[in-house]
C-alpha cells in the first residue's frame, strides 16, 4: 500500500480515469467517484487497485459517505480533489429548461459544495488534509472569439449559459473555502487551474509535483495567498512564491 490516500470527485470514472493514472504514478492510493446509479463497473476498474465511491451528487448525505468509503477503502485519506472540467459538462447542459437548471444545480453546484463542506469538516477534526480545487476552464458565449477557436480546434461546444454559471460558481466556491480555513491547523488548501486544451493526466501530473513540492517546503499558508490560482506550468519556489499565479 502507498503511503498517501487521494479521493477524486467531479469527473466520474471511466472520463477521468487519467487522473487516476497520474495519481498512481505519484505513489498514491486512489478512490475514485462514481455515479450511484451504477450497477456494473468497468473492466478496466473492477481489475485495478483503484477503489470506488459511490456519490448521489444530489444528496448531502451521500458526500458524507464518500468519504466514509473512501476512509474504508484505504483507513485514511490525505487528499482530497474536487476536479471542474467545464468542457466535460458543456454538452449535456447547452440549453436552459426548468429540468436542467434542477439538474445543472445537483451536478455542478450543489455537490461540490455538499462535498466540500464535509470535507473540511473531517479534515478540520482530524487535524489533518489537503483539498486541492482543479479548474479546466473553458470558454462561455460571451467568449466569442476564443470559443470559436475551441469549436474549430476540438469539436468542442463553449459553455452555455448554465456551466458557465457553474464555472463561476465554482471558483468562489474554492476561494472561499480555502478563505474561511486558512489558518485551521493541518488543513491545506491547493487552487489550480487550466485551459480547456489541457489534457487531464498532463494537469494532474503537473499538479501532484506542485502538491508534493509545497507540502515538501512546510510553507505556513496565510488567507492572501491559499486564495490565488496557481496556473499550469507554474514551478515552486521557497517562501509565498508557492502560491502566486
């Protein structure tokens, strides 16, 4: 068994099965979210070490108990990352109808914050955690020019009105958070971001050598600087230096 434990949520298996892969090559343990709808796992899952949450994203109850699966699985976990591919929803969520709008608030709001409350509170009474936020932004209707390009580079849709309010919401969601828990003892707070053309294994590859380059350093976080976005490609340095943009 790896010395730390990761919990992904936000980017269900098998679509971010790269995260799990850059996980395993950083010498961690993974537990993985998947749909609680779901009967059968994959393959490729069922036969891997990686081990699964089962996440009702609509229910407060069930965040509490992704965690508890997780903890299970592997006794502990260290980290936690809450993953926002704005890209990823987009074409589930193009138009704007009472039913979506219900479901978009479960997916893309609601759960985040359900699981990041309880989250903080576990790793806030064991005295010990680090949630990372991931964001692969992309561009929104009122991003015209570059959402033409991501159309005619990818095939891709730029985000509708509902993900890209997700999006936002998403963002105040982890400077906040990280805000209000800055100075609580051994929780840590790491905000990344990237583009919509960024692979997820290259992100979370270069953000677990970030993560482990920080938690190296013992750098003491203080709420001006937990609350920046460090951006892909960002390199570590001693001091604060750690946590600009």
């Amino acid at each position: 068994m790896m010395e730390k434990t990761v919990l992904f949520a936000g980017k269900e298996y098998p679509a971010g099965s790269a995260l799990a892969s850059a996980a395993i090559n950083h010498r961690r343990n993974v537990v993985v979210t998947v749909p609680a709808t779901m009967e059968t796992l994959p393959e490729s899952l069922a036969a891997s070490e990686i081990a699964v949450a089962a996440w009702n994203k609509s229910s407060s109850v069930s965040a509490r108990s992704v965690i508890l699966q997780a903890e299970n699985a592997f006794h502990r976990v260290d980290e936690a990352v809450l993953y926002f591919d704005t890209a990823w929803f987009s074409p589930r969520f193009q138009t704007v109808t009472p039913e979506l709008c219900s479901r978009a608030v479960d997916e893309m709001i609601s759960s985040y914050l359900y699981l990041s409350m309880e989250l903080t509170t576990r790793f806030t009474k064991l005295k010990g955690g680090t949630i990372i936020f991931m964001l692969k932004a992309a561009p929104g209707l009122a991003d015209a020019p570059s959402a033409a390009t991501l159309r005619s580079d990818t095939g891709a849709v730029p985000a509708g009105i509902l993900p890209a309010a997700a999006e936002a919401a998403f963002r105040v969601l982890a400077e906040s958070t990280a805000a209000k828990y800055a100075d609580k003892d051994g929780l840590r707070f790491l905000l990344v971001r990237t583009d919509y053309d960024t692979s997820d294994g290259q992100f979370a590859g270069w953000m677990f050598e970030y993560l482990d380059a920080l938690l190296v350093s013992k750098v003491k976080q203080d709420t001006r600087h937990t609350v920046q976005w460090v951006k892909l490609g960002a390199k570590p340095s001693a001091g604060f230096n750690l946590f600009r943009k």
